[in-house]
C-alpha cells in the first residue's frame, strides 16, 4: 500500500506506535520500525541524556524509518530537541501542546513533524504552520486527552471535513478491525497505543502489562480535567482522586495529590496501587502479551480479512 | 444484502432510525421504512393514546416493517406495551432498563424484542433472555447513555466478543462512512438518531433542527450522571447545570433544576434557551435537513463507495 501516510514516514505499513512515557524505548521503538510500522520512543518521561541514549540504541537496532514523540507540556524541550537534530531523527510527533512552538524549528532542519491535536481547531491551525501530518486522538485514548471529549468516530470525519493534512486516527485502535474502521472514517494511518504498551518490547512494568490484561468495559475514566485531562485505568490512586473531589478538593489539592513521580511509580515500577495507571479503552480487549513485530503482523492480516469481508449492500 | 438484521426484521438496508423522544412520530418513522430501513415510533415522549395513533398512522402509511422504541425507565409501560400489542406491532426496541422486564410478555405475543445496552454487561444478560438482537450504544450518542463511558469504536468489538445476538451499532452512526466504519468493527447493522432528528419528517422544532446543523466540535457533553447520564447541546439551561454542580447542588436540587417537560420545551417547542437538548456528537457534521428517504439512500451509496475504495495493504 502506497499512500500518504506510508510515503511520507517511509514505512510500508500505516501504523503508528503511540510514544507512550514509560513504556515506549528504543527497544519497542526498533521493534515496531522492523516490522514495517513507525516505532516512536516517547521523550515525556526521559531526561536529555535517557533520551540521548536511547536514540542511538534505535539506530543501531534498526535500519528502517524511527521517530521520537515529544509532549511540549513537558520541561526541557530545548534540551530534547537538540538532542534530536544533533542525533540526526528524522521524524517527530509533536504532543500536548502548541505547534507553531517547534514546527518552523524543526522543519528548518529538514526533520518531518507530525502534531497530534484532539479537536477540529487545532487540526485546522497545523495546516497553516507546516506540519506534515497529523494524529487525531479521540476520547477513548489513553493519557493526556481533549477537553472536548470527541470521540474517534466522531472526530475522524470531523477532521476530515476542515483538513487536508495527512490524517491518522487515534484512540481505540487495537486491531485489524479497528484500523479498517478508521480508514473507512477518512484517515490514512492508525496511532495505537495501549496494544503496544502491552508487549513484549514495552519497557511497562510486568504488573503495569497484568493490569492491561485485566481491564475490562469501564475500568478507565477520563479524569483530572481541572489539571489536563488524562484516561487512566481505576485502581487506587484513581479511587483517591475520586474521594478528593467528593470532599469538593481544589485544584492545589489535586495537584498535590498527583504529587511527582506517580506515572513512573504505577507504570514503571509496577505499583498498581499507588501509581497513575494511563491506558486507554482498548484495553478492555488486549487479552495476550504479545511481540511488536507479531502484533503488526496481526493487526494488517485482520485489516485484509476485514475488508475482504465488508459486505455489499 | 443479505445478513442477520436484514433478515431478522424484514428490512432491505441495515439502517435503523432510532426512536427518539419529541423526534421521531409516524411521519419519519414510515419514510424511513418506505426507504428501505427501519423506522421507529418513539413511544417515550407519547401518552398512550398518542402513541395509538402514531402506529395506526404509520401502519396507513407504510406496508413495510417498522417499530416502536420503548424506553423501561418511563411510566405508562404497561399501557404502552398493551397498545403495541393490540394494534399488532411486529417489532418493539426497549432501553433504559432491565431486558428481563418485558421480554418474555413481547416474545409470547410473537414480537420481536431489540434491546438496547450500553455496556458489555447487558448484552451478556440479553443472550439468556430470549432478546432477538442488541443495540450497542457507544459514549457519542445523544439523550441517555452509559456510565461506562464506552466509545462506540472499543464498545462494538467488545461486545461482539462476548455476545452472539445479530449487533447494530449506535452512537456517532450518521453517514455512510460511520456505517462501514461500524460494519468492520463487527457490527451488521446500525442505528442513527442524530441523523434523523435533522430530517424533514423529524417532528423536532425546526429552531431545534437549526441547532443541530449549527452544532460543532465539542458542542455537546454528557451531564448529569448522579440522574441519568444525558448527552446535551451545550445552551443556556447546559450552562445553568454547570452552574449548579460548581455550587455543590445536591441531586435532589439538579433534579427540581431539570423539572419537568425541558426536553419537550427545547426538543419540540423550539425553546433553545431553556430547554434540555439531547443530540449526539455527530451533529458537528450534520450540515442539512433533508428527507429521512434521501438520508438514508445516501447512507447506502456513502457506504457502496467507502467499501469500494478501502486500500489493499
């Protein structure tokens, strides 16, 4: 398959896996890349030189098009970045944050950007500044997430209709069949998230990949919308949010409660009681941990299968 | 097209006009089924003598299947179930409750019983009640919705993998794309409401219609989910609910907010201050009211095409 998605990233099939804090290193990054896809190694929860390092393991793991996801909310951009076009990346997703902050930055050095936006105004806004592409993330995605709560079937068409930009489709996409509906929707490519966090590349902590495994139909809840509003899967922490706003907490208090360090402590250190838990509703039907490469595999021969059976009407 | 839902209501397209309040009377409900698709009184807003008349109507009306929607949460069931039955309704939809409830009342008189869930959970449940086929009702939907907060694009593979019973999907369905969409994820038919709220033959307020065609990205939100969890557009009585949650209202003082007869105030009476207006997501891309026949022949040609032009990958 040739498209725009597929040409522009330079990888023959068009799935995308999520840079995801905490779970997505060089080693998923490499994984993913080598089996056909765009592996990204999620900057948001490493330092410079963490980041540094696992750029150049990337590139000696695979020979295929990589990329590195930065969120802009985060501290040391300036520091990431340079990082970035010091090491000679080729391809960055830019996240939670404003684009014209880094696009003209990163084009001048020549490096292909793709911004993830959750809404029809921020997808319309990249189309001027230059950005390559762009990741709609609906609703039911994991992590950070939109204040206007359009979901993936809603907001692929949406973008669609105001957007010429390359589209891929976040949120949800976890299969095959999934991919294929997000194609039937308008867009070009699949971001997935959740389904990668649960291999066997994934730098999660083993009890951070059980509990995926566990989730089931509503055991994730957008939450924290005061601070940014982030998906995560219920667990303690989650049952302590949720007593903090029936005591009426203010932001301070909830911030407080967050403190530092929680996503790393749940996700990384497998304290599945006292850690932040992101994961998407996808989650809800991820039953195997599985290799990278073997879940792409899966993923395009289920999407064949499904078109192939798409009934006339 | 031949599958299970076609077959199991007579139907020659798996579309569904969902049978919502103030919406949906005789009128659309029979061009919907002249079209070719299923076409659904919407009993909820109907006293029983009013909905007795919008079936004998839309019996003169059309000669092809059509239903009646009745959600269990309302009074005047029994009435309204001896109605349907007396005036020989061949299909009835039930939501908003318990399946276990009416049933086996509907199938010992020969009635096709649709129910319509919003989670995993119940559509479990409706395999062992003898229901003939489920809705599944995904987060994007307007009106009355799950506390699961499940999307339509995870909901609908969920399902499928724990339920059996002919699956039609519900919640951002509004085009020919969402349907094809809604068919790879494992569906085999689907149902629109937001869609034909903004029809010609709608019976909402044409200053309500208007609003829908106005509504864009993020337009809408679920609220009040200590009540029932209810998707609104985003109006003036939206704004005095959150006005009231950021002074700690009780639930007894958001129930004595919403009163009686918001809905039909907004929904049929055209008030689009202070009425409660319940629409889906996929208003942003509802753009024209048009006939419920030509919605839904382009639904069909909508899908025809996104099948054809699927890629090979």
């Amino acid at each position: 398959m040739e498209n725009r998605i597929t040409r522009l990233l330079g990888i023959e099939f068009p799935i995308i896996q999520g840079g995801m804090i905490w779970c997505s290193g060089w080693k998923l990054a490499s994984a993913v890349s080598n089996a056909g896809g765009l592996g990204l190694i999620g900057s948001g929860s490493m330092y410079p030189d963490v980041l540094k390092h696992h750029i150049q393991k990337c590139k000696t793991h695979t020979d295929k098009p990589f990329g590195v996801n930065v969120p802009l909310l985060y501290p040391n951009i300036e520091d990431q970045m340079n990082i970035i076009a010091d090491e000679g990346v080729k391809i960055v997703f830019t996240s939670a944050g404003n684009p014209a902050a880094w696009t003209p930055w990163l084009k001048e050095r020549g490096i292909t950007v793709v911004h993830v936006v959750a809404n029809t105004k921020n997808a319309k806004k990249c189309e001027g500044l230059g950005v390559d592409a762009i990741v709609a993330e609906g609703f039911e995605a994991g992590g950070h997430n939109g204040r206007e709560e359009t979901t993936t079937m809603c907001l692929i068409p949406m973008v669609r209709e105001v957007c010429n930009l390359p589209l891929i489709a976040a949120g949800g996409i976890s299969s095959g069949k999934t991919i294929a509906a997000a194609i039937c929707l308008g867009a070009e490519g699949v971001q997935a998230g959740s389904r990668f966090a649960a291999s066997a590349e994934s730098s999660a902590h083993a009890s951070f990949k059980q509990a995926i495994l566990n989730a089931g139909d509503g055991d994730t809840q957008l939450t924290l919308k005061e601070l940014t509003p982030v998906r995560l899967l219920k667990n303690k922490f989650y049952n302590d949010v949720i007593e903090a706003y029936n005591k009426d907490a203010s932001t301070d208090e909830l911030v407080a409660l967050l403190g530092r360090g929680r996503a790393k402590k749940g996700m990384f250190e497998g304290d599945i009681d006292e850690g932040e838990l992101e994961i998407g509703q996808a989650s809800a039907f991820i039953h195997q941990i599985k290799p990278a490469g073997e879940i792409v595999r899966e993923m395009m021969d289920e999407y064949r299968q499904t078109r192939g059976s798409l009934p006339a009407l």
